[in-house]
C-alpha cells in the first residue's frame, strides 16, 4: 500500500474540457493513470490549473471524485477547496472530506483585501468545521494576496491539521522564513518551478508545480537526484525544468499552455474552459516544437 506522506512532486493537474465546455471525466481518468504511470507523490485536483475558479460546486465533486477513483489509493490526492468566502470554503471542504481527499489545499480568500485577524478567523473557522488534513496555499499572483510566514505559523501552533503549505509566492526568503519557523512541523512544497530545488536544499520538502502536468518523470528526476545527494544531476535538470517553466507558463496562456503541451503528447486534456482560449495557430506549433525538441533532448517521449 503506498505509504501518503506530503512530499516528493505533486501535479497541479488540469480538468478536460470538451470543446463546448463540458467536464469530460473519461479524459481526465486517462490523464491520471499517465501522471500515476510516472510515479508521482501525489495529485493536486481542482487547484488554480485545474480552473477551480470556473467550476461550479457539483462540478469539483465530481472531479474530485473521480480522480480519488481512478488514483484508487495509489497516491496521495490533495482537493482543491478554497473559495472567496469562509461558509463556501467549508462546504467546500466538507465535500473533499466526504470524497475521501486525503488533505484539502485552502488558497487564501481573494477579491477583497483582508487584515491578518480575517485571514487568521477564516481558516480558524474552517478548521474547527472540518477534520480532513489541511494544506495551505500561497499564491499571490492570482489572489493578490500573500500569506506571511508568520502568519503561517500562528496557524500551525494553533491547528494541529495544518499539514504543510504550497507556496507559490516566488519568495525564496518567505520560503526560508516559513521553513525556519514551522518547517520541523509541516511540509513546505515549492509552488513554483524555477525554485523547486532551491526550495529542497533549504529543507522544503518537495514540490506542487504545473510543469509536472507535462513532464511528469523530468520533475520526479530532479527530486530523486537531490535525494540521492547527486547535486550536479539535480541542478542540470532545476535548469531545464525552469526552461520549461518559462515558455509554457510563463510565455504563454497557462491554463491553455499546459493543455496544449498536454495533447501534443497523444493525451486527451482538452480545452481550457471560457473565458480562456486556445492557443493560435503560431502558437501551438511553437509548443509542439519545444515538445519534440524536449524530447529528443532526454531520449524519447518515455524519459519526459
């Protein structure tokens, strides 16, 4: 029985969409036996890559549902719950619980700007309301809003389901920060590519990064090598791994980005759901170039 511990390389992965804009739960099962396959810790579903923000609350259900299906044990599943107010985060979360998630990933409520005391009540609240492990997350860029790590900390010494926190705040000193304060008691995972094996050296403990959606085995790589103490190997493939990074996030549409990379590799990913928008034609020839040329570059379609 695979032993779910929060750490290792976690996929932020994508929900398929039909090109009306329907869930297409058959792709998404066949997705996840790919990511499965490359053996990853874990999935993260109904995160900012998978459009949580664009699904409706039956929707993440079922979503949710079916990947704690299909993963069938075989990895750890991390749901997806936070929302803008406290009473939908609960029933968000609740609903994960009842799933079967293994933990609950909680973004910090975003629209209106709140004081320290709201965002510590609001995941006080939560935490009193539910029982499944909780994993905060940190990503500024989107809610513009960012936990502090003191704040994190004040959270950890007072619940005890706080499990660890993906910080995607491209920080490397509020990394450092959190690790030093609360480190020694919950799992600190990199948020973000580019800074998955600085994270690792200052005792992170792995990673929840969209690239991984795409090259899946490249990620877990990197992992294994700084485990394994092979430094050199580790930073050759952090380099590549920021590369990837730059042109499928960063250039270019995430959400469609991945998609796109995603089919190119014969997987049935989708569409990105409105109001995001395929990549142009110029576009998806660029990826598919980058693709091929990844691929050739670590030996074949199987090595990414």
């Amino acid at each position: 029985m695979y032993e779910k511990k929060l750490e290792g390389i976690f996929i932020p992965h994508i929900t398929p969409f039909t090109k009306s804009g329907e869930l297409d739960l058959e792709a998404l099962k066949t997705c996840v036996r790919f990511w499965l396959d490359n053996g990853v810790s874990g999935l993260v579903t109904c995160g900012s890559n998978g459009e949580a923000p664009y699904l409706s609350r039956e929707e993440r259900k079922k979503v949710i549902s079916t990947v704690v299906d299909e993963v069938n044990g075989k990895a750890m599943v991390v749901a997806g719950t936070g929302s803008i107010s406290t009473r939908e985060t609960i029933k968000f979360t609740k609903d994960a619980e009842d799933i079967g998630a293994d933990a609950a990933l909680v973004v910090t409520p975003f629209y209106f700007r709140l004081s320290d005391k709201e965002l510590i009540q609001h995941y006080k609240a939560l935490m009193e309301a539910v029982n499944i492990p909780i994993v905060l997350y940190n990503v500024p860029k989107f809610t513009s809003v960012h936990l502090k790590p003191e704040i994190t900390a004040q959270l950890v010494r007072e619940h005890s389901n706080i499990i660890g926190v993906k910080d995607s705040g491209s920080d490397i000193a509020a990394i450092k920060e959190t690790i030093r304060l609360v480190g020694d008691k919950i799992s600190v995972l990199a948020g973000t590519a580019d800074l998955t094996l600085p994270t690792l050296k200052i005792g992170g403990k792995g990673a929840v990064i969209a690239v991984a959606n795409v090259f899946p085995r490249i990620c877990l790589d990197l992992y294994k090598a700084f485990k394994h103490g092979e430094l050199e190997k580790a930073e050759k493939l952090q380099k590549q791994i920021t590369h990837i990074n730059e042109v499928l996030v960063k250039k270019h549409g995430q959400l469609s980005a991945i998609k796109e990379a995603i089919n190119i590799l014969g997987l049935p990913a989708g569409y990105p759901r409105r109001p995001s928008l395929p990549l142009e034609e110029s576009e998806r020839k660029e990826i598919r170039n980058f693709i091929e040329g990844m691929q050739a570059l670590f030996g074949g379609p199987d090595r990414i």
